[in-house]
C-alpha cells in the first residue's frame, strides 16, 4: 500500500474518532440544556473548543498528505486538488480505494450526526429562551410604554403587551 494513502488513511481515522467524540458532548450537552445545568454547558464547550482545534490541524494534515500523493503522481497544476473525492477517483489499486471510500463514508456518517445534534441543540436552546422570556412576562408583567405620567382623569393603564402577547 502507498505510504501517503497509509498515512491519509490514518488521519481519517482519527478525524472520525474527534468527530465521535464531538458527537458524545453534544448528546451530554442535549443533556445538560433540558436540565438547565449552565456550567456543565460551558465545561463542555470547553472540551469542544480543544477537539475544534486538534481537528484544524488533522484537516491541514490531511490536506498536505493529499497534495503529496498527487504531486507523486505528477498531477499538478489546476487540476491538483485536495479533495477526497479526487483523490479517490485517481487512486488505481482496488483496495486502497475501497478503503478510502469506506473511511470517507464513515466520516461523513459521523458529521452528519454530529450536524443533526448541533441543529437539535440549537432549537432546544431557542425554546428555553423563549420559555424563559414567556416566564419573566407571566411573573413580573408587562412593562410600561411611556416613563412619563398619564393622566389620572382616564382610568386606563397604558401597559405594553408581553412579548408573548403583541399581535403581529
């Protein structure tokens, strides 16, 4: 097997295995929105923010070892690309290619759920604020428009509407 598709091939293994763990804090981060727990939110935002970095490096590396292969090859000018797609295309022997396409499925499987769970995440986080601004105006009520005084003769409070209760 080539040395470069070796050493591709051990990066993707370790850019899925960051994604999965990506994977695992965003389901303890689902966790962690439905019980209101905000330090565990940060921790894992934390944790999620090295992950982000190391995953920069391995796609630089994968870059690199993709642009080595095809310079080894002599593809070079505007059709040197450093996309897997392309790089699978050029590859001749069966099985580095099918290894590469099972590698490259299986990552994209696991971007994919990881793209569910940050979109899942992203709502559940909207409808706790929501909840919470529809809780502030039922318990503290409507604020006041004006800051300047009505006249008393009227009778009528002037409120503004809750923000859960302005017609639109």
């Amino acid at each position: 097997m080539n040395e470069y598709i070796q050493q591709i091939l051990s990066v993707l293994q370790e850019l899925t295995d960051e994604h999965r763990q990506l994977v695992e804090y965003g389901k303890a981060k689902t966790e962690a929105i439905r019980h209101n727990q905000v330090e565990t939110i940060s921790f894992i935002s934390n944790k999620e923010k090295k992950i982000l970095e190391r995953l920069l490096e391995l796609e630089q590396q994968r870059a690199f070892l993709v642009g080595k292969y095809m310079l080894s090859h002599k593809v070079t000018g505007q059709q040197r690309s450093f996309k897997m797609e392309k790089l699978i295309q050029m590859v001749f022997q069966a099985e580095e290619k099918q290894q590469l396409q099972r590698m490259w499925k299986e990552l994209n499987a696991v971007i994919t759920e990881l793209q569910d769970i940050n979109e899942f995440n992203q709502q559940l986080v909207k409808m706790t604020l929501e909840y919470l601004h529809f809780t502030q105006d039922l318990l503290l009520g409507p604020e006041e428009e004006d800051v300047t005084y009505h006249r008393a003769v009227q009778g009528m409070a002037q409120q503004r509407n809750g923000r859960f209760n302005i017609r639109t």
